[in-house]
C-alpha cells in the first residue's frame, strides 16, 4: 500500500486519553530526559502523568526540532 493511500488517525488530544492520568510511561520518562539534555534544561519530574508527559516531549520536539520529519510525512 502506497503511503498516499493512508489515511492518517487524527490525534487525540491527551486529556481526552482514558489512560492520561496514569503514570508516564518508562519510554515516555527515558525520551523526556534526552529530550530534555537536547534543550539544555533539568530533567522532567518523575510523577508526570502519561498525558502531561505527551504534551511535555511535544513541547521539547518542537524546541529541539526533533519529530519533524515524522510530523510531515503524515500531512
């Protein structure tokens, strides 16, 4: 199947998720902290939340310009 033929999923905003008030995930803490180093700030807090954690590595990927070839691959 072509990549043109995919029909991107919308994303869903975090604080709709039903697991958004669980703890981040291990993943989510380990690419937070080199997200982190990449911008030059202290490392991320380790009681965030799953949601909390997705819109913090947003704000990161933005800042680092990291995630940006993925973001427009699927426009």
């Amino acid at each position: 199947m072509a990549e043109s033929d995919v029909t991107p999923v919308p994303d869903k905003d975090p604080d709709d998720w039903t697991t958004g008030d669980e703890p981040m995930t291990g993943p989510q803490a380990s690419y937070l902290r080199t997200l982190a180093q990449e911008a030059g700030e202290e490392p991320p807090p380790d009681n965030l939340t799953k949601a909390e954690a997705s819109r913090r590595i947003d704000e990161l990927q933005d800042r680092t310009g990291r995630g940006q070839a993925a973001d427009a691959s699927q426009r």
